[in-house]
C-alpha cells in the first residue's frame, strides 16, 4: 500500500499489565492501512508504558517510530494515580511478563508538544487513536486549541452509555475517563471529531485462552508475548476471557463499518468523590461526537486474529 494513502495515526497509550494495549498496537504493526506517526505515552509511569512499547516493536521486527512521554499525573493534579498493582486498574505492572524488561527508549520529547506540532503541520490528516486516560489529549486541546478544528479524528476507548442491549450488564463508570475525568471533560467538550468506543461495545468481543492456543501456534515472538500477557491477565482476573477494549478503537481507525454509531453530546458526569466520571449521552445529530452503540464482534475478533496471526 502506498504511503500517501495510509491513515497517519498517534497511538496514546497506558500500556501495562492488561494486555489490550498491546494487542491494540500490535494489530497497527500489521495493518498496512495505517502508518504510525508517533506513539505517546501517558498515566503513572510513562517511563514503564515507553519500554513495554519499545519491547512490542523489537519482538514484532517493526522499525522504532519516536515515542514521546506523556504527563504521569491527571490534568489538574487532583486525583490518586495508581502507581502499584491494584486489580480495579489497567495501567498495573506486567511484572515478569514477556514485555517486562525492554530497552529504556530515548524519549523523543514532549508528547503534548509533538501532538500539537504534528497536527497543526498537517490538517486534516492526524488521527488520534486515544487508548489511556485523555490527559495529554486535553492538555494538547489547552495548549492550542486550534488542532481541534484541524485533527482528523479523535477515536478513543472510554466511557459507556449503557444504552445497548448489553446496558444492564454493564458498570455505569468506566476506567480511562475514571482516571481522569477532568480531561475527559475537556476533550468531549472541546467540539472536535471524535468516535467514542465506549464499554458498550469492547465489553462485546472477549478473548479467551484458545485465542492465546491461536498466536502461539503462529509462531510469531510478538504473538507469543501477547499470548503471555493474556494468560497471566486471565489468571490475574480470574477469568476465563477478557474484552478487548483498545484493540476494537484501533479496529476503527481501519474499518468504520465494525460498529453503529449515533451522534450524541457526551458531558462528563464527576466530582470531587472518587469513582465518579460518567459518560451521560443525548442524542444529538449535529454533536460531533459518534457514539460506537452496537459492534459487530465477530467480524472484528476475526479481523484483529486474520491480521495477528497472518503468514509473512
Ligand atoms: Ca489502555
């Protein structure tokens, strides 16, 4: 595929011990449809997220890209960043797993600045695809508020309506925009195109250990690490099977077509008590705002397996 054709992504991550980070960029590395400008890191230990991304892109053979750390404390400094293992959060340690341990990257710089620079040096043509809290997304939107305007997209894993089938099923607060609410406030605030993958739709495609069966028999070193991220995830959760939330955004950013949307205004419900942070969404056609409400999951489960586990 030509390049001039391809969707230039930033990928915003807290990758950690949950392995749909990963998983997430992974299937960039294997989707000729995008081209990775950057990657930037954000939430607690930006320093951890960069190395376990930089391992990533060592075991998939993938020439480095730039990765730009990101701000470790929550826009206004007001909420606890986790920073140790606790099992309510994404962004723990995979200690001991087959990412632990990668090359320290140089840090490229700022991810605030190279956010704003990348977008406003080419309009229209910057995707975010935003798979942590939304702090360095807000912080680039304060900073210069002109990229909202000038993004192409904002295609985000965060939030849930409970407005689908699944609704009465699901937890009415959901972990990236828990984190830090405030940010979330901003960025769903701000009038910039965004998709919401919201809980509604990841909490549809779970992975489970026959998936892991699946890329180790690939042969892939990368595939077999994120083989042994699940598997310790699942053991971790004590689960049987675990949704693919980041992997369903970056799935989006290729095909459009995965998920029904509606276009909703989405205010960030939240206070000063902890766990709050609310996606409360209306219907309203001329909102920017497309609200992923319904995947189909097997399609997508499929295309993120095709591409994983693809022969070179
Ligand atoms: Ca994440």
């Amino acid at each position: 595929m030509k390049d001039e054709i391809k969707r230039r992504i930033i990928i915003d991550t807290d990758i950690g011990g949950d392995p749909d980070d990963a998983t997430a960029i992974a299937l960039t590395l294997a989707s000729p449809e995008l081209a990775i400008e950057g990657i930037t890191t954000v939430y607690s230990d930006v320093d951890y997220h960069a190395r376990r991304v930089a391992r990533l892109f060592e075991l998939a053979g993938a020439p480095p890209v730039p990765i730009y750390n990101g701000l470790s404390e929550t826009l206004l400094r007001n909420r606890n960043v986790s920073w140790t293992s606790d099992a309510d959060t994404q962004d723990e340690e995979g200690e001991g797993d087959a990412l632990d341990g990668g090359p320290q990257p140089a840090d490229a710089g700022s991810a605030v600045s190279f956010i704003v620079g990348s977008i406003m040096a080419s309009p229209g043509e910057i995707t975010l695809v935003c798979i942590g809290p939304l702090t360095n997304i807000a912080a680039a939107i304060i900073v210069e508020p002109r990229i909202i305007d000038r993004v192409k997209q904002i295609i985000l894993m965060g939030g849930v309506t409970r407005l689908g089938d699944n609704g009465a099923e699901l937890y009415p607060v959901e972990h990236n925009i828990k984190c830090d609410p405030e940010a979330a406030s901003v960025v769903f605030g701000s009038g910039a195109p965004i998709v919401m993958v919201g809980l509604d739709v990841t909490s549809k495609a779970r992975i489970t250990r026959e998936h892991c069966r699946r890329l180790i028999a690939s042969g892939k070193p990368v595939n077999a690490a994120l083989a042994d991220v699940m598997e310790r995830w699942l053991v971790r959760i004590g689960e049987d099977s675990t949704p693919m939330h980041d992997p369903m955004a970056m799935a989006l950013a290729i095909d459009g077509t995965l998920a029904t949307t509606r276009r909703m205004n989405v205010r960030i419900d939240y206070d000063h008590r902890e766990g709050t942070g609310q996606t409360v969404a209306v219907s309203d056609p001329r909102s920017p705002v497309e609200v992923c409400l319904d995947v189909e999951a097997d399609r997508f489960l499929n295309l993120l397996f095709d591409r994983l586990c693809k022969e070179e």
